[in-house]
C-alpha cells in the first residue's frame, strides 16, 4: 500500500501569546513576549523567578463537576482539543470512532496537583489526599479526557520524552494514518509546570535564564551572546492531522500538510546535546519527506536560550543543510512563548504551519547580538514577508536524548 | 439512635453538598433523588463520600456500592456516625 498522505485540518491553541491561534500568531509576528515575573505561590522564594505564563479560567470552559477532576495540564489540553476539533469543521468521525485516536506529549503530567498534595501532606499535615489526586496528576489524564470527550475508541498514547514529547506524539501519529491504520488523529501536547515545587526543581539544574534587569519579558534570548538559559512556559496545542482524501471527501479546509518526520537519540548524555544525533534526526525528516535539504525554506528551531542547545543546533543545521545554510531563515519562537516542555514541539509546528499558510516568519526576539558561535540567519530585525514560502521544518531536542523533527508543507503548495 | 433526628441533618448536608458541586438547585433534591439522576457516577459518589466523611468526622473503608438514591447516602453516613458513637461509648469506662 502506497504511503498515505497526512492533511492538517484544526488547531488548537492555549499558549503565553493567547488562547486562539488567531491572537498567538499575531503576537509572534509582532514580536511580542509572554514572559512575565511569576505570581504563584511561595515565588518570593524562587531565584529565576520568571515565566511565560497563560490568562486561562478553567471556570469559564468546564463545568464544576468536570473542573474538579481537570489538573491545569488537562484543561489546557481538553480547550486545545475542542478548539482543534471545532476548527476542523463538521463530519470529522463520521461513524468511524475505531480508527480514530489521540496522542499527546507531556514531560511534568498533572504537576500542579502532585505539587499541592505533597504540600498538604508534608507542610499542612494533611491526612489524606483528595479523591481525584491520581487520576488528575496520571501524565495521560488529558489524552484520556480528550478521548472521552469525542468517544474516539482508536490508541490513545502518551509519549514523555521531555522537551521533544509532542513532537514524537504528532509525528508518531503521522506514522499511524500515513501507513493506514488510522483516519484522524488528535496530535499534540499540554503542560503546565509553573508551580513551585517543579520550578525549584528545574532552577536546581541551572538551566533558568536569569531575570533581565531592564525588562523581565526580555529574559529569553535565543541565540545570543548575552543569552542566560531557558524560560519555562506553560501551555498546550493540538493538531487535527487527518488522511488526505478523508479531508477532502468532507469537503474541509486543508492547514497543511505535515510530510516528514525524523526521530533519533544521542545516546550520549542525559543533558548535553549532539550535534550528531540532532542532525541525524533532521535528515531524517528530510528523507521520510522525500525531500532535498534546498527544499527547506524556513526553521522554527528548537533554540532554547541555553548555552548547549544554541550552539549545538546552529552546528546540526549547518552539518545538515551546508550552503543552503546560508539561505535559510530560522527562528527560536521560544523567545517570545518560553519553552513550554513537553507542549513545545506541537505549540512551535503550529506557529510553523501558521507561518507557511500566512507567509510570514516569525522572528527571534530579543537577539541584538548574536554569539559568534551562532551564525545563522535567526530572523531578528522582526517578522519577515516569505511570500511563496512552501515547506518548513520544526525541531524539537529533549533531555534524555529524544531527537524529533517534523517537516510540513504549505496547503497552497500541496494542492 | 433515633433515626428522625439525625437523618434530617445529614440529608441536609448532603442536599448542601451536591447542590453546590453539581450547580443543582437544593430544592428539587429530596431523599429519594436517584445519583443516577444527577449524573452522579462512581467518582463523583467517591468525591461526595470523601466530602461527608469530614463534615461527620467519619471514615469510611469503602463506597458501598448499593446507594441508589440520596436518601440512601445520609443513611450510610449515619450508619458510620454510629458505630463512632457505639465504639467511644465502649471505650469509655476503660479510659
């Protein structure tokens, strides 16, 4: 059976920059930020004290009794869902629930109650834990409540390969509908890490970026010489990827096609990067797609900020790409949205099909001058004009070593 | 234990408790309301369990699993209340 081929038909988005991909894409073409001086609990006691946090009131999407048994991390990605499912248009399922399904990506799962329970226990002296602690801090609560919400009876899985997490999700149900198993699938990742107790956590790895002293929002700096590490964010996004003529017999409004997808491991350490591994996982991408490297008119690149990462993949890129290298406008949106884990990988490849289908780059913000180690065209002057701009690629690198890559092409060009 | 007394109160809590959860109006709950009329599952019945063992200040081992209507759960936690009662009054001549 030949290769099928994979439409993205609905987004849907909960990000730092708002929660419709209407005013997430505007705010990235504009350049601005969502990193923010954190308000949570005990912050007076954080030493990175900064975030790109989401406005979002589950009260004003779910009912009490639903609300109740949601972490942030469900809700977030219940509202994904919904809004993906709702954009993608009527007859979606149809009756044919068995082949469809829902992968999702999470590194922290249901963080913020695991956080308050252990509070409870260990600080207040709490006796027990409240009856729906398990099933809302279980890392697939949301896929599940995604599934339960639209009876989806196909394989509903979770991946957590820390920062690359949904992007192994989509790129894995890519695999699902492509070879022919499944006709929709619900793809992407939800997380919701700002909480004390995991903030600490990550301050002890000492991969934070610190505070910028003129302007908090400013502290990701992709890319640059005066960069100082990552900023966490919280978020979620979920893609409608669907089988191409099913898209087409209902008649939808195709985003998109998602046409490659590169997955190795470094196999190396559990922090640092390889440039080998994340090369490898590009031409990877590259090949499944059936592409050439010149093909690629624009990257959404994982950079995070850090000193490892932002090197590590300008060398990837280079060794991947070589001349074509020179030409090829890439961009670290975390600048803007922070690095939102285990969502980053699905919130990033829909900033990039957002890209293709309005013709405009984001840019990397907050890049004035950039580290003489990191030498390609990251788009800092601001979002750029990319008229005719047909395939794109996203990158997403993970602690533990997870390489994953994903190559989409313009619903203009696909046509 | 006179059971007019106490099933009154804890009939009353309950009413106040999914009233609120389950945004119902008190009113239309009486101790006959079926859970299953109110979309109250297993989770839910587990929830509200957990919530009248802290008001009565009762544990208990495990949800029952023939409580069919409202009326049915303040009979339950009544039940918890007096053998709390029953083994404090055993205990008490030795303390």
């Amino acid at each position: 059976m030949a290769a099928r081929r994979v439409a993205v038909t609905g987004l849907g988005v909960v990000s730092p920059l708002g929660n419709d991909e209407a005013s997430f894409f505007e705010a990235l073409q504009a350049g601005r930020s969502g990193v923010r001086r954190l308000e949570v609990a005990f912050s007076e006691r954080l030493s990175n004290r900064i975030g790109a946090s989401v406005d979002f009131d589950g009260a004003a999407h779910f009912p009490p009794p639903k609300l109740r048994m949601l972490d942030r991390v469900s809700q977030f990605a219940l509202f994904a869902a919904q809004q993906a499912v709702s954009s993608a248009g009527p007859g979606l399922f149809d009756n044919e629930r068995e082949r469809a399904g829902v992968f999702l990506g999470t590194g922290m799962g249901g963080a913020q109650t695991t956080d308050d329970g252990y509070r409870a226990l260990y600080a207040d002296g709490a006796s027990r834990l409240p009856p729906f602690s398990v099933l809302m801090a279980m890392n697939h609560a949301g896929a599940a409540w995604i599934g339960l919400e639209y009876g989806l009876q196909g394989p509903n899985l979770t991946y957590s390969t820390a920062c690359s997490s949904s992007a192994v999700a989509i790129g894995e149900a890519w695999r699902r509908i492509r070879c022919g198993e499944m006709d929709v699938m619900l793809a992407g990742g939800s997380e919701a890490p700002l909480n004390f107790g995991t903030l600490k956590a990550w301050e002890a790895l000492k991969t934070l970026a610190a505070e910028d002293s003129n302007d908090p929002a400013a502290s990701c700096k992709p890319f640059a010489l005066d960069r100082s590490g990552m900023v966490l964010g919280e978020g979620a996004a979920v893609l409608v990827l669907e089988e191409w003529e099913h898209a087409q017999r209902r008649g939808a409004r195709i985003r998109g096609e998602l046409i490659g997808y590169g997955l190795s491991t470094d196999a190396s350490h559990m922090t640092h990067p390889t440039v080998e591994g994340q090369a490898r996982a590009m031409a990877l991408a590259l090949e499944s797609a059936g592409i050439n490297a010149s093909a690629i008119d624009y990257i959404n690149a994982h950079g995070t900020g850090t000193a490892a990462n932002d090197v590590t993949e300008t060398r990837a890129i280079r060794d991947v790409f070589a001349a074509h290298a020179d030409r090829l406008p890439v961009s670290s949106t975390k600048s803007m949205h922070g690095h939102l884990l285990g969502a980053a990988g699905a919130l990033e490849m829909l900033a990039t099909l957002l890209a293709l289908e309005r013709e405009t780059l984001p840019p990397t913000i907050n890049l004035r001058v950039a580290d003489p180690a990191c030498d390609l065209d990251y788009i800092s002057e601001g979002a750029r004009d990319a008229l005719g701009a047909a395939v794109a690629m996203s990158n997403a690198f993970a602690f533990g070593g997870t390489n994953a890559v994903l190559v989409c092409r313009s619903a203009k060009c696909s046509l | 234990m006179s059971a007019s007394t106490t099933e009154g109160q804890t009939f009353a809590v309950v009413r106040e408790l999914i009233a609120k959860d389950h945004a119902i109006a008190p009113e239309t709950l009486t101790p006959d309301t079926p859970l299953q009329s109110l979309d109250i599952d297993s989770l839910s019945l587990i929830e509200l369990i957990f919530n009248l063992e802290d008001r009565f200040d009762v544990v208990a081992d495990k949800v029952p699993e023939n409580l069919p209507t409202l009326g049915s759960v303040a009979d339950y936690i009544d039940s918890l209340v007096a053998a709390r009662t029953a083994a404090a009054g055993d205990a008490a001549p030795s303390a």
